[in-house]
C-alpha cells in the first residue's frame, strides 16, 4: 500500500538512502529522526529531515507509518522533482 501511495513521487527518484540520528521504541511505536536523501533521475539531488513514527503490531510489521517535516524545507528540495 505504501508503494502505491508514493508511486507518483518515487517515478522521479533513482535511488534512496535513508540516515538514521536517533531512534527510541516504546512497545509497539518506534520513533526516528532521520534524513531522507534522493537521487532523482534528472541528475540532481535533494534531502529531508524529518521525524517519523512506526506503529507495529506483534508480529512486527508496520500498521501505521507517519512522517513529519518541514513543508518549505522539502518545496526547496524538491521543486520541480
């Protein structure tokens, strides 16, 4: 379902790489503050810092996946993409 919801997104975007600062779990909800970095496909490249929340359920996977960041941070980034 994730795929799907960024596909449009991502149709730009060559290769990912994901840097994790910090990171904290309570039970079931996982907390990262991290920066997403992307090759886009024009030759150009862009990041995003940002907070994001995993819920999971017993059997590990992810059932709930927020992201926070800087609205203007990512139109700087990525205007254009």
């Amino acid at each position: 379902a994730m795929r799907e919801a960024v596909a449009g997104f991502m149709a730009n975007v060559a290769s990912c790489n994901w840097e994790t600062h910090a990171i904290a779990a309570s039970g079931h909800t996982v907390l990262t503050e991290r920066t997403d970095g992307f090759a886009l496909k024009d030759g150009r490249s862009a990041a995003i810092r940002l907070m994001g929340i995993f819920e999971l359920n017993g059997e590990g996977l992810i059932t709930a996946w927020r992201d926070y960041f800087d609205m203007a941070e990512f139109q700087r980034e990525f205007v254009g993409a």
